[in-house]
C-alpha cells in the first residue's frame, strides 16, 4: 500500500504527514526500554527429550490460590506483569488514549444502552433480560401475561439487578439463571474472579428476599426438582475441574448436601442438563471423544441415577426425552457426522436403539430440541447452519429458508413444551442480528426484534463475500469476508484476519458491531474456518487435530495467501488476531510465516503448550490430551507438539509487532503462558517487534465483566492493529 492508497485510512483516524510523524514515534519507542525478565535456566526431560525454560519462575509456585484470590501473587512476579503494563502503556496504550477514546466511543454509540431480549411467555409470565442506560450489568425481570393470547397482565418485577449486585466488585459476571417449575424461586450464579468457580444463591421471586445459604466453587450449572425445593448442581475440585454432582435441599446449609455422582477421571468434564420435557436430569461425563450419561427422574430426586451405555473411545451419545421415549444425538456405529436415535425410557441401553433421523455424510448435526409435538434440529452443511423442523407425528420435515451468501443462525427454543411456537435468530456479517418467533405447524415466521444501532447502520453499504482457500489434501477452506463497497480490493488495502480452529467449534458468520470500527477504516475483515473446527463436519475437526494439527495452521496461512492472491490483503497488511487456541494459532503462525502479516493480537494466547500439557495437576491438561496428545506418555505426540509449540518454537526472526492479551485469574489459560512468550521473544529476536503484554490484574479468560469494559479491551487491540499498519507506511 502506497502513501496515497493509505489516504483513506489514515484520514478516518486523523493522521496526516504519516511516515514523518512515525519516525519521530519510532524514534521515542525506542528510548522506551521494554522489561528484561530475570533468565533461571531449567532443563526438562522427558520420554529421553531435552528442553529448556528461561522462564518458569513466572508461574506462581501457589497458583490455585491466586485464582481465587489474585492478592496472593508473588510480589516479584506481579512486580514484572506492572512493568509489561507499563511497557504496553507507554509505547502503545498512552500514545493511542485519544484513539482508543474514539474506538470506545463508536463501539458504545452501537449499542442500545437500555436494550432488552424480546420476552418469552412461561406460563403466566414472561421473562427478559434487560440493560438500563449506563448500566454495565443485566437485569432479569418478568411481567404477568395471559396465558392464552401472551398480553401483557401486570406490572414488571425484577429479579435480579446486576447493576445493583456488582457495586464496589472488581469482577462480576452472571453465568446462569434458573427458576423454580412453580416460578416461585430464581438460583443464580456469579463469578467474582472469572476463574469459573461459581456461587449460587437463591431468592424468592415475589419479594427478592434471599435464602440464608451460598453454593461455593461451582460451575454455575443448576436443576431444580419437581418438588421445587430439591435441586442439583455441579461442584468444582480445587482445581477448577467440574467433579461432583451435589443434591441441595433449599433452606439448608451446603455442607449438609449429598453426593450424587463423582467423576473421578480427570481427562472428563462433568455437567448437568434437563430434559426439554422437564421430567429428567441428565449427568454428563465428556471427553473429547467419547461421552457417558445418566438419568434421574425429577420427580424422584433421591432415586440414584441411572446409566445409559458405558464410555467407550470414540463413542459419543447426547440423550433428550419427549413421551415415553428418549431421542439420542449419538455417532454410533459409524455416523462420524451423528445421527439421531430412540428408545424406550424404560430401555436405555444401546442395543435398543433404534434410528429416527438417518446418517448423512457431510450434514452435521450439530444439536436438537424437543417439543411436544415437534423436534428442531440445527444442523452445518458445506459450512453454512440451517434449522430443520421435524414433525413427530408423520415425520414431515422442512427447512427455514434464508437468502444471504453468509450468515449465522441461532435455535433459541423457549421456556415453554407444550406449544407450536419456537425461536431463532439470524444474522450476517453485515445484517444486525434478528429474533424470530416461527410457528411450527404454519411455517409463518414473525420479526420480534431487530438489533439497534443506533448510530447508524446501513447493511446495503458492506459487501459480503465468501471463498474458499485451497490447502493441503485437496481442502478448500471457507473465508468470509466483509469491506464497505468503496474500500478497493486491489491488494492496496489492510486486512484483518480471525482464525480459531480447534475443539470442533465453528466459527459463526453473524454481525459483529465491534469490528466495524476497523472496516469502516478501509479494512477488509474476515474470518477463516480452518480444519480443526466443523464448519465442513466433524471430518474437517479430526483433520485438525492431535497429530494433525499443522493443517489447522497451514489453512490459516492458505486463507491469508489467498486474500492476497484475490486482491483482498496486501501482503505484510495483514492483522492476524485469535483468542486461547486462537492464540496458539497466532503463534505458531507468527513462527511459521511472520512476512504475511502486519502484526499479530493473540489474546489468552495458549502458547506453553508443552508445558502446559505435560503438567496433570493443571485444570484443563488431562481432558486435553484426547485433542492434541499425551507428550508424557507418547513420544510421537510429543514430538508432534514440540515440532510446532509457539514458545518452543521462537527463534531470531523478523517478527512483526505483537500485542498479547491475558488475565490473572484465567483458569483455562494461565497467564503465565503470554507472559513467558513475550519474555522469550523480547530476548531472542530484540530487533524485532516490539513485543507487548498487557494483563488484566482483575479477570479470567473472557476478559472484563462489565458490557463496556470489555469494549476498552477490544478497542486497545484494535488501536494496536491500527498501529500496527501505520508502521508499514
């Protein structure tokens, strides 16, 4: 990008003269000393390999408690992550203040500040969750309605004011709410630190008052018993790791509640659901690859649960019940994309399930939901969701219909069972999201919310596009991108690029308000649904994983080749961003291909990986190894891993700026991982960069709590991408 081509970005943000004043800039940043973080030499061994860590010291030797507690951090290693804030404030951070004001202030001006979900009929009232104007917190509230036609009745009653709840807390983050059959009684659960430990507290719904006890250290998760006073909720070990199903009865103090069931295989994660017929709790005993359920009628709440089939490798089941029946999501006997089957509540055991939706190759099912006289099916085909409504009686199926060439689509479901009248929302990278009550029986569909912008948006004035990148083994890899219709697409523009790519999970092609900031800047923005994820189903997640990881990050580097290819990037114009494993991916690109890219945004960046998965004591590790290998049993996983670890991996080269993101309290990625990493490439490549950490000495892995802190986090990155192409001139 030349000078002139460079016009309309740097017009947009108030720059004029560039290369002069950036040489002025650069020549003060490099007065700016970065930190020099202490070097202890320690050599590990293990499966007869050698590696060495410089800076192991910065994990705190008392960790689990700094979770909780981050006041308990060793004062030598809280005094090194001041000095990288320091360092990230000075030469970034304070000179873009008054940019990072404007960022903030147009990711606001987007948002309703006094919005509310559209609300859902439960019987005799509707519940909603609401935002007041300046509030950073949400509030749950219902209103009395008529049961038959849903009018409104009487006069709102809040349930819960975050708001009100969060004063004088550093930290505040609502994770669940559920209420009572009766809707007499709301739980709610709250972290205060954003390690994902949970309280729970319950109070009565007519009045707010509040019942004497607190649930400590779990993970949110709650179901309530028939009787209204049972109810079940899921307990975390002292490292974070979800362990126990626990029986509450309300009115009582917690120590005096009864275990139900215990996971005792730390490579499985425990979770609670109720069925969409509200007549079972359901237990969840899952892996990467395999899952174990059982069962317990809710209105037998002292009964022991019972199992459906035994865990097995690579044997996965997701049961729901409707009638007499349970209806299992399940990839048994080969349906590698899953298939749905059946089978008589009073006979849960596989060799009597029998098919209800066949196998199709390539159709993911991704997740269903029961009703009483219907079933709604969200499935992903050649990486595009859509919405199958399926009659239980005659079995007649159809699709909700939708015209662009990307977009999102979300089943919201509702309280209710016993009615024709489901939810959905959709949305493109260019359409706001929208909320729609759909009638299963009549296919009439109706627009109930539509999300205000409310300075201003016009979806006609952006483009969407969708390629696919050719990779490796003949992949075509879907990028969608979006840009305003006058940014040019001759390779003269910035781009950004988001890439994620592990654990299954699909990116969604839904509106993102936030990132309009960069692409009403002249940038062309876009996503990669690389191999690892299951945009293309659940072969295109196996292909990114474990020994074949590298495909996840050579599909990457394929998308960005191709957008320079296709005239949508400009190469070394290119900001690449991921969050947690797309922080890994930020890495090991950044080792891989450093000259494709402008600068790199790694957020709770998972970049210790060797370390990190060799160590069992740390919360996520042991379910990890099922997803990228067991480097303490097996010598090929560990080479596996080590061949593209991004901290292993660091050498002298010409990196671009990076920006790292991380927070003290994160469970799931520790802070130490970032820190380290930037510590390495500081010393080992110093003339390149520059290097910048800034950690969140008050949250977890999500980031801030509040609505609008975390946009001042989103707006720091995105002053660093601008920063970052003002550099390349």
């Amino acid at each position: 990008m030349n000078r002139r081509q460079f016009t309309s970005l740097t017009s947009a943000i108030g720059i004029s003269a560039l290369l002069p004043k950036f040489a002025i800039a650069q020549e003060k940043m490099n007065a700016i000393n970065p930190p020099h973080a202490k070097k202890i030499p320690t050599t590990i061994k293990q499966l007869g390999r050698i590696r060495h860590d410089d800076y192991a010291w910065m994990r705190d030797k008392n960790w689990q408690d700094v979770l909780n507690d981050p006041s308990k951090l060793d004062p030598e290693i809280r005094a090194h992550l001041d000095a990288e804030n320091a360092y990230t404030d000075a030469i970034l951070l304070n000179p873009k203040k008054d940019m990072r004001e404007v960022l903030f202030n147009e990711m606001k001006g987007r948002i309703k500040e006094d919005d509310s979900t559209p609300p859902m009929p439960n019987g005799s009232f509707a519940y909603y969750r609401k935002f007041r104007e300046g509030g950073q917190y949400p509030i749950i509230a219902r209103y009395p309605i008529n049961p038959k036609t849903e009018e409104k009745s009487g006069d709102e009653t809040i349930l819960l004011d975050g708001d009100e709840a969060a004063k004088g807390k550093k930290f505040w983050k609502l994770t669940n709410w559920e209420l009572s059959h009766d809707q007499n009684i709301i739980a709610y659960a709250v972290d205060f630190e954003g390690a994902r430990n949970c309280d729970i507290r319950f109070r009565h719904c007519k009045d707010n008052s509040e019942f004497e006890e607190t649930l400590k250290d779990t993970t949110g998760e709650l179901v309530f018993a028939k009787d209204n006073k049972t109810c079940f909720y899921v307990q975390n070990d002292e490292n974070v790791r979800p362990i126990k199903v626990m029986r509450h009865i309300l009115g009582t103090a917690q120590e005096k509640d009864v275990l139900v069931y215990e996971e005792k295989d730390h490579a499985y994660f425990l979770g609670i659901s109720q069925t969409s017929s509200q007549k079972y709790l359901i237990l969840i005993s899952s892996a990467t690859d395999n899952s174990e359920c059982r069962f317990l009628s809710l209105n037998k709440p002292y009964n022991k649960p019972k199992l459906f089939a035994k865990r097995k490798e690579g044997f996965e089941y997701y049961p729901d019940h409707h009638g007499t029946q349970f209806y299992i999501r399940t990839n048994k006997d080969g349906a590698k994309d899953y298939k749905i089957m059946r089978t008589k509540a009073s006979t849960p055991a596989p060799e009597n399930w029998v098919e209800f939706i066949k196998y199709r190759k390539g159709t993911l099912i991704e997740d269903f939901g029961l009703y009483r006289d219907f079933m709604v099916r969200s499935e992903m085909y050649d990486a595009l969701p859509r919405i199958i409504i399926h009659e239980m009686k005659g079995g007649k199926e159809h699709a909700i219909k939708f015209p662009e060439e990307a977009y999102d689509l979300g089943s919201m479901g509702g309280f209710e069972y016993a009615t024709k009248t489901t939810y959905f929302t959709y949305s493109s990278p260019s359409t706001p999201s929208e909320t729609y009550s759909y009638n299963m029986a009549t296919r009439a569909r109706k627009l109930i919310k539509r999300q205000e912008i409310p300075s201003g948006h016009n979806k006609d004035d952006y483009v969407v596009k969708r390629i696919n990148a050719p990779s490796t083994n003949g992949a075509k890899v879907p990028v969608t991108i979006l840009y305003k219709k006058d940014t040019k697409t001759d390779n003269t523009s910035p781009a950004y690029l988001y890439g994620y790519g592990s654990y299954g999970i699909s990116m969604p092609d839904s509106f993102n308000a936030n990132i309009l900031n960069l692409v009403n800047r002249g940038f062309i923005c876009a996503v990669a649904h690389m191999r690892g994820g299951m945009e293309r189903g659940y072969q295109w997640y196996l292909d990114g994983k474990m020994r074949k990881k590298q495909n996840t990050f050579t599909d990457y580097i394929k998308a960005a080749e191709a957008m320079i290819e296709e005239g949508y990037a400009g190469k070394s114009y290119i900001i690449g961003e991921g969050r947690s494993a797309g922080g890994l991916l930020m890495g090991v690109v950044a080792n891989q291909r450093p000259d494709l890219f402008a600068g790199f945004i790694a957020g709770v960046a998972f970049v210790d990986m060797m370390n990190t998965i060799s160590d069992a004591t740390l919360p996520l590790t042991p379910p990890e190894w099922t997803q990228w290998g067991n480097p303490i049993k097996s010598a090929k996983d560990y080479d596996t891993m080590a061949a593209y670890s991004p901290y292993d991996n660091v050498k002298t080269r010409a990196y671009p700026p990076i920006f790292a993101q991380t927070a003290l309290s994160d469970s799931q990625v520790t802070y130490w991982e970032p820190a380290k990493w930037i510590a390495k490439l500081r010393d080992t490549s110093p003339q390149a960069g520059p290097f910048m950490l800034h950690v969140n000495m008050d949250a977890g892995h999500g980031g801030a709590s509040g609505r609008f802190d975390r946009l001042r986090e989103i707006a720091d990155a995105q002053a660093f991408a601008l920063w970052a192409i003002e550099r390349r001139g």
